[in-house]
C-alpha cells in the first residue's frame, strides 16, 4: 500500500521576533497562514528507510538533502521512536513549494510524512502527540499539521487556530539562491545587538481582528516582518525586487518569513493572474499565484 498527503507552505503575515534565549532560538509572535503550494509525500513499507525528491514544476530540488538529515526521513524515524517500534518506509517527496524560500517546505514535508506514516501503519497517533513531535523536528512543523490561519508563539511551534473569514489571494515570486534561515537569525542579531523586546507582548491584535472580519485592506495595513531588514541586508539586490514586485502588485509586497521569496497581497484573484501576467512580462521567470488560508497536512491518496 502507499499513502500520499499533501500540506501546504506557509506565510507569516506578521513575525515579531524577540531577543534570543539561552537555547540560541528567537521568540516568536507571529500569524502564520497556509497557502495553496504543495509538497506530495508518499509513503510505502520498505527494508530500509530511504527518501527521493521529485520537482511538481519548476522546482528546483538538487540542494534537498537526501542523507541522513532529511528532514521528512527524520520525521519517520521519530514518528516509529516514539512507538518505540521497529519499522522502515520509503518516503518519496514530490515538491510543488520553492527550497530555502522561507515558505516552510521542509516543515511541510516533515508534518506530510508523520501523517502518511501513522496512516500507512494504523499508529493513531494522537493530534496532540503529533504536534510535540512535529515540534521537535521544526518550529514550522506543527503549522504545516494544522494549516488554515493560525497564531504561533514560543519559537513558533506553539499554535493555536484563528479564525479567518477571508480568503486572499497572493502572487509568489521566488528567487533563485535560497537563503538559510539560521543565517538569516543571525544577521537579524548582528542588526539588533540592543534588543530588549519580550515578542509575547506584542500580540498582532490588528491583524487578527482583520482576519476575523476577512478584511483584506485591514490585514494589509497590519502585515509586517521583522526579519526583512536582515535578509535584505544579506542580498541587497531584493529590495530593487520587491520594488518591481510592488508596481505590478496592488496591495501589500513583503518578504516570506526569512525570504527571498517575495510576496504580493492582491485584491482578488483576477488580479492576481494579472500581477503574475504583467511581472512575467516584465522580466519574472517564475511567479506563483496562490490562495490562502487552506487546509494543513492532508491524505489525497491510497492506493
Ligand atoms: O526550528 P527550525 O529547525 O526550523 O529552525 C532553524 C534555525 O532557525 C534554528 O536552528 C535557529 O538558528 C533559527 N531559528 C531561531 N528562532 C526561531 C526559529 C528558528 O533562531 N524562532
């Protein structure tokens, strides 16, 4: 038997980030939502684990670790600890979201595998178990599980479900060097060697209130990224980028997460294919349009 689920990247629509604690981590007050790019994971019984990746378009997957350190392979392993059982599976990731973008992929992948596992071997998992070890793996991780619009806290592995009565439309513009999230954290400390900020107390009220009323104009007053200074401050060049992003784009541009992927708020989804039409016109290789909030890790297949 195989299994395939689906879960999707995500987007911070806002990220408060606090000083680090003495575990080198960021706390975090951020509303992530998910957004309809997908990674595919499917699973089988097999020997010996082993892990494959396969681009869903114009992906480029050569910089996915295929060792040891694959992040949906690690997912397995603790999945089958924690049952303290003795099983192995092939895990074959089928990537529709953009690698090193600061869209979440590989927590996406690792959230797909956990679902896949414990439906291909009947674990029964509970949902509150899962999210401890999809905590340990990612702080993006538990997101991924969840899906929708949600609140994150801790090192933003603590979420709770928002509700969100919209439904936005992006436009997704990816670069083609990735960037490392722990470099960017880094150049974020650098940047801001007298922060004093404790993240919990700013709470994004505004935005979840817009959220709540599904108010797109609301939530692109309120949306904000604090880790965009350092990432344009390791690639310069994205700024000139989001500014070409920002005259083909109606409403908010910002940066995903620790970027580059570059995203676009628009007002609809018409206006979304036009925003992606006219920045391919203008030079883009490739552009995304995406809606948000959708469901987190899911089963599409068994077969
Ligand atoms: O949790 P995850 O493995 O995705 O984090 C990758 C790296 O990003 C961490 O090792 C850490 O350097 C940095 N990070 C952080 N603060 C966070 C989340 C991640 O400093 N809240």
């Amino acid at each position: 038997m195989t299994i395939t689920v689906r879960a999707p990247a995500k987007v911070n629509l806002v990220l408060v980030v606090g000083r680090p604690g003495e575990d080198g981590y960021h706390p975090l007050n951020t509303v992530y939502q998910a957004i309809s790019l997908y990674d595919d994971v499917r699973v089988s019984d097999a020997e010996e684990w082993h892990v494959s990746v396969a681009p869903l378009g114009e992906i480029d997957v050569s910089v996915v670790p295929l060792d040891e350190s694959n992040i949906a392979l690690r997912a397995g392993r603790a999945l089958v600890a924690h049952h303290g059982l003795d099983l192995a599976a092939g895990i074959e990731i089928h990537k529709g979201i953009p690698v090193a973008g600061g869209l979440a992929g590989g927590s996406a992948d690792a959230a797909a595998a956990l679902v896949a596992l414990d439906r291909l071997w009947d674990l029964r998992t509970s949902d509150d178990d899962l999210l401890a070890i999809a905590a340990e793996l990612g702080s993006d991780v538990p997101f991924a599980l969840l899906g929708g619009s949600a609140h994150g806290l801790g090192h933003g592995e603590l979420v709770e479900p928002l509700t969100d009565h919209g439904s936005y439309w992006w436009v997704v513009v990816p670069s083609d060097d990735g960037l490392s999230t722990p470099a960017v954290y880094r150049e974020f400390d650098a940047l801001h060697p007298d922060l004093t900020r404790a993240a919990h107390e700013e709470s994004p009220t505004d935005l979840v209130a817009a959220l709540e009323r599904g108010d797109p104009d609301a939530l692109a007053s309120s949306m904000r990224n604090d880790l965009e200074g350092a990432a344009l401050s390791l690639r310069p060049e994205l700024a000139e980028r989001m500014a070409q992003v920002q005259d083909h784009c109606d409403r908010t541009v910002m940066l995903s997460g620790s970027g580059p992927t570059i995203l676009g708020l628009t007002t609809s989804q018409q206006e979304a294919l036009e925003s992606r039409a006219a920045l391919l016109e203008a030079g883009f290789e490739v552009v995304h349009v995406a809606t948000g909030p959708v469901a987190g890790a899911h089963v599409v297949e068994y077969a």
